[in-house]
C-alpha cells in the first residue's frame, strides 16, 4: 500500500461540496470518512437511504490507490457505479454480467492504476487469482456493503461473505470499512469478529 498523504479537513469539504454535491456531512459520516483517512478500520450501523456511500466514495477519491467495494447485488454494484462515474469517480465493477473481453479491460485498468472504485461480489474475492493480482496493484481501502451477511445469526447469510475475513492478514496496511443495516447487538459483534476488523 502506498504511503497515504496527510488530507487536511479542507479537502475532504471541498471533495464534499464540488464532487458530491453536499455542503455538510450527514449524521456520522465525517466521523467514519476520516477514520478511514486516517487508516483505521470501521464498523458503521448505517440506516438504507443513510448516505453510506459517501463514506467510502469521498475517502476512495482523495486517497492514493484503488478502493475494492464488496457488494452483494449485481443491480446495486451496476446503480453505484454509474452514480459515481456521473460524479466523475473512475469505478467500474467485475461481475457475472461481463464478458471475458471486459474483464480483461477490467483488470488492464486497474494495472494501469486509473480505478478509484471496483465494486466486487465477495464470490469475486475468494478466487485466488483474484486476490493475487489485487496484491499487486495499490489499494486504499476495503468497503464492505451489506456486512451482516458474513453473520450466521443475520437474516440472510452468505457463505462467501466468509472469504473476506482474510482481508486483515492479506492486507494489513489496507484499511476496512464494514457497513451494515441496523442489526442486533448479536449479529454486530460477530461481524466485527468474522471480518477480523481490528477496532
């Protein structure tokens, strides 16, 4: 992982205003924008319609490197990205609907350094190639969306969501960011617990 730069309050504002469209910051999300920034791991119970994205887009654009977006739904990976290339944020994502040619483009890209945001299904990240590759290009941090499925005790479970509990060890200097709908204390510390998030 590269060195990540000190980015003062001004930028993350500036960023905030001119890219996003916003002049403040919803509840929390200045709070988990800079944890993020500052390479810390979070953990946020963040309601639907909350504004989560921004909490990993913002940091993804002023941060050096490319930021892997884990997300369960091929339809909300296909609505984000097209959201954030409109806002003029390189993002792309590699699913089941591309093509072998696309994926390749895909992976080109990222070699060449010019993705800020690849949104990803976690099935995607437990290939080996997959992540060997990613070990070779740099990345700024990992966001996990929908982070209850990586519970047993949540409503809608996903053995691959599992995989992603070696992020920490495969990439120790690369921060997380876990989001997930309100969910009970239960299911909450076995996120954290599964997914390794060093809080």
């Amino acid at each position: 992982m590269p060195h990540q730069p000190l980015i003062s309050d001004l930028a993350v504002r500036e960023s905030l205003r001119t890219v996003f469209g916003f002049e403040s910051f919803r509840q929390n999300q200045e709070t988990i924008i800079r944890e993020v920034l500052n390479g810390k791991d979070v953990f946020a119970v963040m309601p639907t319609g909350g504004g989560k994205s921004l909490c990993y887009q913002l940091p993804a654009l002023l941060m050096q490197g490319t930021a892997i977006v884990i997300s369960p739904l091929i339809s909300l990976m296909k609505d984000q990205v097209d959201a954030a290339v409109e806002n003029g944020i390189a993002a792309v994502f590699m699913n089941s609907s591309l093509d072998q040619r696309e994926i390749s483009d895909v992976y080109r890209r990222l070699k060449e350094k010019q993705v800020k945001l690849l949104y990803i299904a976690p099935e995607r990240f437990a290939m080996p190639q997959f992540t060997e590759m990613l070990k070779g290009i740099p990345l700024s941090l990992f966001a996990i969306d929908e982070a209850h499925c990586i519970s047993e005790w949540g409503h809608d479970f996903r053995p691959d969501y599992l995989a992603l509990s070696a992020i920490p060890a495969l990439f120790p200097n690369v921060p997380i960011a876990a989001f997930t709908a309100p969910a009970t204390h239960k299911v909450q510390q076995d996120i954290i617990n599964k997914i390794g998030l060093r809080t």
